[in-house]
C-alpha cells in the first residue's frame, strides 16, 4: 500500500503543476464534440443517454457516450483499471479501454462502491449491511470509510494525469437509498440513515480534494433531511432498487444544472 500512495503523491504533484501551467485555458467551447464516459455501479444504469441528451440540448454539442456502469462496480476496480499497464488489461474487455476512454473524455461521471478487499482499501460492514438490511450496522463511521476515500481521490488523481491538463467536465455522485420504507419497517431508519449520510460524506470529501463539483443524489431521491422515499415519487423502477426513467432523468437533470464549466483539482 506504501509504494501505491507514494505513486499518488507524484501523480497528484505532476498534475496540479500541469494544471497550473494551463490555468485559464478553456479549449471545450472550440470542440463540435465531447465525449462522454460514464462510471459508476448499476445505480448509473440508463443514465448517459440522458445526460448527453441534457447537454446537447444545453451546448449544441455532439455527444459520444463511453459507458462503465457495471453492477457492484468497486472503487478498487477502477482503481486497478487506471494503475495497470494497459497491455494487462487484454483479458478484462469491459474494461480494457477505459484509459484511453478516459485520456480523450471532454465530459466525466463518476461512482464506484466501496466493497472489495480490505487490505486494497475496501470497507466491511457499514453500508452493505443497510443494503441487505437485515440488522443495523455494527460499524459504520469515517474511519472505515477512509481507505475507500483515499482509493477515490487516488482515481481522481489517475484520470487527471491521463487528461494531460486538458480541460475536463468531471463530477462526483452519491448514494441515494430506495429501501428506507423497509428500513423503517425493520426499525433501521435511525441507524441506516446516519450510516448512509456518512458513506456519502467520504465520498464528497474526495471529491472537494480536487475541486470537483459534488452532485448529492441523496439529497433529491431522499429530501433533505433524507427521510423521504424515493419510490413514492415514482425515481425508482419495478426492482424497487434502481431508477427508473423519472428517476434516472433526475440524476441527469442534476448533472446539467451544475453546469459545464471544466474544474482543475
């Protein structure tokens, strides 16, 4: 884990020195086209195609869409993906493209879960047992979600270097929860809850490490005090877990209300 960080740090040093070097260059207005590569778990099902659709609309902009939303799709994946030679990806053809996807994406989402092993920076308990909610978690605080905060900012640090101080549009999602109502049933609310608010935490913190611009869709599946259910509002499809058009519409449409502007960490 030692030499991984020390390969970070250098990565985040190059970068913010070819960031400042570029400072006030903004290219992205004289481009026709952007692409578009969409990571995230199977909560990011669906929800490209409407995003591009959001921004052709707002910029007059083709869009081409690279997408990465796999189910249970894990920070340590990506993170693995991005670090690799490229030349060891020839087995993972899902994946194997991601880099160079990512070296020539105007326009960047981002989500990837916390599960996975704990000596790679994987978190146990917390909020996978929210997810299976059987009982509250025994667990479930910053600390544990630490080594996954580091695994994101170490993602964002990757695809900054494979960006080369090029202007990019990147954004970081939360969690929303579709089970508060079982939740509630099962006298998990309470637990659950401030389980979740803290997961979410972890992740905005990696993203305020580089300035990007945090989209909570927590805050518009669940309502601001996270107590509402988002199946009541119709964001969520038959499985009663993913989003279904409304819903992935709305994460969309939270996406573009932040704007376009490109960020440097």
């Amino acid at each position: 884990m030692e030499s991984r960080r020390d390969f970070i740090r250098i990565i985040c040093i190059i970068v913010m020195a070819v960031f400042v070097a570029g400072c006030g260059k903004n290219l992205l207005d004289e481009l026709e086209e952007w692409d578009l590569v969409y990571i995230s778990d199977s909560t990011g099902w669906g929800v490209a195609e409407k995003y591009a659709e959001n921004i052709g609309r707002d910029t007059g902009k083709k869009v081409r869409v690279k997408y990465y939303a796999t189910g249970g799709l894990p920070a340590i994946k990506v993170l693995d993906v991005l670090s690799s030679d490229p030349g060891d990806m020839e087995n993972d053809d899902e994946f194997n493209s991601l880099r160079s996807d990512i070296a020539e994406a105007e326009v960047i989402v981002f989500f990837a879960n916390p599960r996975g092993d704990p000596s790679k920076g994987g978190a146990q308990g917390g909020m996978e047992e929210c997810i299976r909610a059987v009982k509250p978690p025994d667990d479930c605080t910053l600390e544990l979600y630490e080594p996954y905060t580091r695994n994101l900012e170490a993602v964002y640090a990757l695809i900054f270097a494979l960006r080369d101080g090029k202007p990019t549009i990147i954004r970081a999602l939360d969690l929303y929860n579709p089970i508060i109502s079982i939740h509630r049933e099962r006298n998990m609310e309470i637990e659950c809850t401030s389980c979740q608010e803290t997961f979410n935490t972890a992740i905005q913190q990696a993203a305020e490490a580089f300035n990007i611009p945090f989209i909570s869709v927590y805050d518009a599946f669940n309502g601001p005090d996270h107590d509402e259910d988002p199946r009541e509002k119709g964001y969520i499809g038959p499985d009663g877990i993913h989003a279904s058009e409304k819903g992935k519409q709305i994460i969309a449409d939270l996406l573009s209300d932040a704007g376009y502007a490109s960020i440097e960490p």
